[in-house]
C-alpha cells in the first residue's frame, strides 16, 4: 500500500459508522473533501445517486467532478498526496472503511476512462481478464459464456464474434471504447463510472455510446462525467453541477436545464462561462 493509501486508511481506525441505505439510493456522499497537498480540491460535498440511474456532473474544467469521481472507486488512492475526508457508502457501507478490500470495491464500481484503453490482448482476454482474476469462470465454458454477454451487453458481439482472437487495440475508437466497457460489465459490477467516455469519439460513435449507456442503466448505476451538456440532457435522469470545487446544484436533469436555481447553474448553461 501507498503512502497515500495508507493515510487513506489509516483515517477510518475509528471509523464514523455508516449511513444506512436510503431505499432506492445505492450511494451516497457526506461532506466529501479531497486536498491535494495543501489544495482543497473539493468543499464539503454532499449527494445521493440513485440506483438504476445515470447522474450526470457537469461543470468548467477543473471544477472538481472528476476529483469527485475518482472518489467514488477510491481511485484518488493512486494519486500521491491526495487526502479523502468526508463519508461514502454503497449499499450503506463506507466504501474507506479500512477492513474494505479496494481490489472488491473497484469490481463492484467499475470505471470507463476518457480515452479507449484496450490492453495489448485479444478481444477474447481484455474481457476474460477480470473475471479470470475474480474467479467467477471454473470451467472455459463459464469463461466463454461470460465473454459473450459482456459484449453482448456493450453491443459489440455481432461486431466481433469471428475476431475474438484478434488485438482489441486493431478495432476503431468506438469499438475500443465499447470493448471497454464489455470489460467493466464482465465482472459484475454494481456501479459504472464513466469519465468524459465519448470525448474521443466522432458523432457515430457517440450515439451509438450514448445509446448504450441508456440501455446499461436497466442493470447498473451510472455516473457520467461530460462536457457536453446536450449529452448530459440526452442520458441523464438527474444532473449534478459542480463550481471551483463546490457542488453547486443537484436535481432532475429536466429542471436544472430549464429551471436552474443558482445564478453559477444559469451562467454555465447559457454559455455565459466555462
């Protein structure tokens, strides 16, 4: 463990306990602050994502919602320097609970990146990989079966069922992105982040994301970061918009586009800054 993570940990000796579960919430943050050195990155952040949803955060660059992103897979552990404080649970449990296994967690909140990374395998074993280190296959069969409905479930089978063999980093930008995802959904997750997924892609492949994202919120929770406010109103049933580190607003996203509370919200929507 890190230097970082184990201040992480070390943080949660005494542990506050955890909320219970609001019904229908499947995570939620209190109070959720993160330095990076002596900068506060995030100021008391505070919001609850409903299951089965896609939360969109938006907000200028450097306003704090991939900070607050990372958070939610304890990704910012990697980041030196960087400190959590505040609460956040799955399912009502503290997700920074020492006794947590993080291993566990990132399973259980999967994460998409902006850019496509495909590791330097095949199609078949980018998306064999997780379930091959979780143990979830016992027999090839089991692995084949759980390879299929992961690219299934990313609409990208019929695409590359005769190519299983052949490099995932060989398919176009769209593809690569959705093998990414096929990747995140074969291990089961609760929870797919998605950090800016479409930025890299042409307007096809957006859509076709796009689409797909409306389809995985049947099965998952979805939390979208994006800059594109057209595709925060298209995906998102509720939208999030973050300011120099503060969370700003948090509503439907339906209101928050036609109906901003906040003078900053109005601002950003109308185009008057960001």
């Amino acid at each position: 463990m890190n230097a970082t993570a184990t201040q992480l940990a070390d943080r949660r000796d005494g542990a506050a306990p955890a909320l219970s579960a609001a019904p229908g919430i499947k995570m939620a943050a209190r109070d959720v602050r993160v330095h990076y050195g002596e900068k506060e990155a995030l100021h008391g952040v505070s919001i609850d994502i409903p299951e089965n949803e896609v939360l969109a955060l938006i907000g200028p660059s450097g306003c704090g919602k991939s900070t607050f992103l990372r958070c939610l897979n304890r990704m910012n552990d990697t980041i030196e320097g960087a400190r959590v404080s505040g609460t956040i649970t799955l399912d009502g449990e503290d997700i920074y609970d020492r006794r947590l296994d993080v291993v566990q967690l990132r399973a259980r909140v999967g994460m998409v990146f902006q850019k496509p990374n495909p590791f330097p395998k095949s199609i078949f074993d980018n998306i064999a990989y997780g379930p091959r280190i979780h143990g979830m296959a016992s027999s090839r069969d089991e692995l084949e079966a759980i390879v299929q409905r992961s690219l299934e479930g990313a609409g990208l089978w019929k695409e590359v069922k005769d190519r299983l063999n052949e490099p995932g980093t060989g398919l176009s930008g769209g593809q690569q992105q959705r093998l990414c995802i096929a990747r995140a959904i074969a291990v089961s997750p609760e929870v797919i982040l998605m950090d800016e997924p479409c930025s890299a892609l042409d307007p096809i492949a957006t859509a076709i994301i796009e689409e797909l994202i409306d389809e995985l919120r049947r099965d998952y929770t979805i939390v979208i970061v994006t800059h594109n406010m057209q595709q925060a109103a298209r995906v998102s049933q509720k939208t999030a918009f973050f300011h120099l580190g503060d969370l700003v607003e948090h509503t439907a996203t339906e209101e928050i586009f036609t109906n901003p509370k906040d003078e900053r919200t109005q601002g950003y929507i109308t185009g008057r800054f960001g």
